[in-house]
C-alpha cells in the first residue's frame, strides 16, 4: 500500500512531516507469533527503512533500550485503549527505535503479508521528553519566531511515547479495520466512510468551509512557517473546524490518528492537551481542542475503540 499526500499540486514532503503514514512495500517474510507481549516486539530497524534515510543523506543508528526505557514502552503499551491493545497484537510485527532519526516516527507495512502487518520506528529521543515538551516543539515548528511572543503546549507529564505510539498505533488500526475510506491507484475517492463524511472531499482536502486562507498558509497543509503573531488567528480559525489540531487538517490519515490521540489523552487519561500563546509574559490565546463543538461531534464515532 502506497499513500501520498497532496495539497493541490504541492506535495507535502514526508521528511517535513513529524509523524507520518508511510507505505512501502516491503519483501519480508512474516513470522506469526501472536501470543507474547507486545513490548517484546521491540527490535532492530528493517535495513531498508534505515536505507532510505541515508539515501536522503542522514545517518540514524539502532537504538536498543536501556531497561528504564524498556519500562517506558511497557508503560505506553498498557495505555492504549483496549481495541487498540487487541487489533496490535494481530497486525503489529515489530516496533524499533533510532537515534539521529529525522522525523519522529513511521508505520509502514510488512509485504508478503496474507494478514495486514505493520513495522513501527519511532526516534529515540522522544523517550526522554514529556508529551508536553514534544508537542511544544512540534507546534513551535510551524511557526517563525518573533519578539516577544511564545508558544507552549500544555500536555501532562505522561513521556511522549504515549502520544506517538498511540498516534502510530491508530494509523495501523485504520489499515486494518478499513476506517479512513478506500482509494483507487490514481487516489481517487470510491466512497466516503462514516469517519469521513461532510469533513472530507478527498484524502487531503478538508470541505471548502474549513479552508480559511490562513489555515491553508500552514506548514501541514502545504505552506511554511508563519510569524508567530499570528498563531492566535490560526487557534481561532481551527476552532470553526472539526479538527483537533493543525496536523489533523494534514489528511484524513493523521485526522483519526489525531483525534483518537487527543481524546484518550484527554477523556480516558484525564491529561490536558491546551495550547498556549504568550505576549510579554501574558497569555493571549488558549485554545483547547477538546471543548471545540465541532470536534465533540465527533466523540460518538471513537466508541469502536472502546467497546467489547
């Protein structure tokens, strides 16, 4: 399976992306052995996935987990919600860590496969940040500096593991289970799911009402960073959409995977997920996705991750 994104005719470059769906078709022999834990799946990266990267010109290594990061994962693991934690036990082949890796994680599928497989390899630093301090970095990305103005994203203590795997994590189950819709080779639309209807036109383009001209300007609908001044209008405009964070508007794809994330974080973690701008030390803007009326629409389509 292949998926590309685009906005218009800009492609939106999985480099620049922080954490992206990415299908490669991979000839590797698939090992069932369903029946032990899923954190002893850990492993070393496929050569092919580190060979991409070095093709771009970066040099990431394998990481192998010290104990104390081993007892991180376990932890991530253990915090997903239950279909999760039962479909990634069907569906996920290995997870693996690099240092120096230059996007924050990938998914990408097993070929050779009679049963959808997926291989997941996440940058190892992020098990020494908070999910804070991860989001606040990722958020400040889209953005260029200017004085006197700040940004920080307020996420709970949790590492930010949580978040990532989690986020990874929906994508593999969106594969499996058939959520996002089905897409001819040309990428054409055949027809729109439950998750996708009166949200999405195709597979990267939001309904024209949730276009504004500045959200379109943003990193992940194909722009660049902007002045950071404006971040407040970007957080209002946000708010007459459906989406939980800019990064949702990037697809369909990243729309689940965001929106599961935020709302297990927030509603069956109980930890916050806010974005703050500052100017001069005093809090302009907060915006909070959760009490969004747009996004709370959305609640009842997320019981299938819940239920049985």
């Amino acid at each position: 399976m292949h998926m590309r994104i685009k906005n218009s005719n800009k492609v939106i470059l999985t480099i620049l992306v922080l954490i992206t769906f990415l299908g490669q078709s991979r000839a590797q022999k698939v090992i069932h052995h369903y029946d032990f834990n899923l954190n002893e799946r850990v492993g070393l990266t496929p050569k092919d996935i580190i060979l991409q990267f070095q093709e771009m010109g970066m040099d990431p290594v394998n990481h192998i987990l010290t104990k104390t990061e081993q007892e991180i994962v376990e932890q991530a693991f253990d915090l997903l919600p239950p279909l999760h934690q039962k479909l990634l036990k069907e569906h996920l082949y290995s997870i693996s860590f690099l240092d120096n890796m230059p996007n924050t994680a990938l998914t990408s599928p097993v070929d050779e496969s009679d049963e959808k497989m997926f291989t997941i390899t996440f940058r190892s630093e992020i098990l020494h940040q908070t999910i804070s301090e991860w989001a606040t970095w990722k958020e400040k990305s889209l953005y260029e500096s200017s004085s006197g103005y700040s940004l920080f994203v307020e996420a709970g203590e949790l590492n930010a593991i949580v978040y990532v795997l989690l986020h990874e994590a929906t994508h593999v189950l969106d594969a499996a289970l058939g959520i996002s819709p089905k897409l001819t080779e040309s990428d054409t639309l055949i027809e729109h799911s439950g998750f996708t209807h009166n949200i999405w036109t195709s597979i990267n383009m939001p309904r024209e009402e949730f276009r504004t001209t500045l959200l379109e300007t943003t990193r992940f609908r194909g722009g660049g960073p902007i002045p950071i001044n404006l971040a407040p209008e970007v957080y209002k405009n946000l708010l007459q959409t459906p989406f939980v964070s800019l990064y949702g508007m990037a697809s369909w794809f990243e729309d689940l995977a965001e929106l599961v994330t935020i709302y297990h974080l927030s509603k069956k973690l109980n930890q916050p997920y806010q974005i703050s701008i500052m100017k001069g030390g005093v809090e302009v803007f907060r915006f909070d996705p959760i009490k969004n009326k747009e996004v709370r629409k959305r609640f009842k389509k997320l019981d299938i991750f819940y239920s049985g």
